[in-house]
C-alpha cells in the first residue's frame, strides 16, 4: 500500500473504508482471477506502474499465468489503446 493511501486510511477512516467496502462487495460474484485480471486492466487504464506490478502479482498469486494477463490485456484494447498496452507490455517485461 502506498504511504498516501495509508495517510488516507488514517485521515479518512469512516470515508476510506465505505471505499474499501463498495470495492469488496463490487466484486463478490467474480472468482479470485477473474478479480485479479480487471484490477490489473484498471491500474494500466491509469497508467499506474507500481499498481500494475501489484496487481500482476496478485494474478499469478491467484493462478493466472502470462497467457491470460497477456489475454486480459488484449480483451481491453478498445478502452485501453495501443499506447496503454504497449506500456503495460514494457512493464510486465521489466519484471
């Protein structure tokens, strides 16, 4: 977690974690990979490297392998782009 999103927690509590729980309960009916897949196409939607390096690792964790993040990535070319795609590429070989 980031030193900002724990300044957050800390300063937020009651805000922060309404956040924490919506993103829960968001996403009870989708199993682990399914999850682990979508966070990682939002952190690259935001270009957001280290999420992207968190969230990568939270997929392998929960079983998915270079195939389907690669796929993943791939099924969200229409919101994401060329360009984010690449990036995430750049970052995924970086690892």
């Amino acid at each position: 977690m980031s030193d900002a999103l724990s300044f957050l927690l800390k300063a937020r509590p009651e805000a922060m974690g309404h956040y924490f729980a919506f993103l829960k309960e968001a996403g009870k009916h989708l199993d682990p990979k399914t999850r682990a897949l979508i966070s990682v196409i939002t952190k690259v939607h935001s270009q957001t490297e280290r999420g992207v390096r968190q969230y990568v690792r939270r997929a392998i964790a929960e079983g998915c392998d270079g195939t389907e993040i690669l796929d993943a990535l791939l099924m969200a070319f229409p919101a994401l782009g060329l360009a984010k795609i690449v990036w995430a590429v750049d970052v995924l070989l970086a690892m």
